[in-house]
C-alpha cells in the first residue's frame, strides 16, 4: 500500500511540475526560457525523488524551494506573472498529491536509558594529590617535617 501511494505521489508530481519546468517542447511564446527550464529542473527531479523515497518532508522541502526559485525568477524578470501564477498553481496541486504520503513518526520521547557517569570521589582524583601521589596523607600542603 504504502509503496503504491508513493508511486502515485511521485507519479503526480512528475506529470505534473517536469513538463511544466521543461515546456513539453511546446512553441508557445509563454514557454519558460531555457535559464528558467535550467533552475526548475533540479527542484523538480529533487520532489519526485523524495515522493518515490516516501521521503515527505524532503518532498515538502524541494516543493518549497521549487516555489522559491519561481518566486526569484519572477522578480528577476525571468518569467511573467502568468508563467509565475501557472507554475504555483502546479506546486498547490502537487502538495496536495503529497498529502497521500505518510507523515514520518514523531521522535521518541520516552527517556533515555543511559546513566551519566558515576563522579569520582575527591580522595580518588589525581588533580588532588599532592607530590608524593597522594601517600602518607600529604595533600600538596608541605611536607612532613618541615
């Protein structure tokens, strides 16, 4: 089950973000340039990749970028607001085809079953003793008999 949502997902987004970022060879004078088709492909192969990996999160995090990148392109000049509009209306729809991936499980949250090291006693730390190691009671303070 899970294998064939991921096949779907990434099927969706494939269909639905590679032809539109690399224009389906269409020659339309809106077609994308070939610097926009050169930015957007990455993003592309990056969400249908995690969707395939079941990777949600990485598909979220590629879609988000892809949005970004288009959003630059924009204000760049790059592309027109109709081109833009067409491009975030594709990553909507694929979010929402990434909605049939599971959502990994949360951390743990059960405590940890380590112990923290057992401290040293005073008496037994090296630091602590005195020039002869610690004999004869001889703390660093001076010798006997002096």
């Amino acid at each position: 089950m899970r294998r064939a949502v991921a096949a779907l997902a990434a099927t969706v987004v494939g269909a639905a973000l590679v032809p539109a970022a690399t224009g389906c060879g269409r020659s339309d004078p809106d077609q994308p340039s070939r610097l926009v088709q050169d930015q957007l492909r990455p993003h592309t192969r990056q969400v249908r990749s995690a969707a395939l990996a079941r990777d949600r999160p990485g598909a979220e995090l590629a879609l988000s970028r892809f949005r970004t990148s288009v959003n630059d392109l924009h204000v760049q000049g790059h592309l027109n607001k109709d081109q833009a509009e067409r491009f975030l209306a594709l990553a909507a729809r694929v979010e929402a085809n990434l909605a049939l991936l599971p959502r990994p499980a949360p951390p743990s949250t059960q405590p940890s079953t380590q112990r923290p090291p057992t401290p040293v006693p005073p008496e037994d730390r090296e630091e602590d003793r005195g020039e002869d190691g610690g004999k004869n009671g001889n703390k660093g303070k001076g010798r006997e008999g002096d």
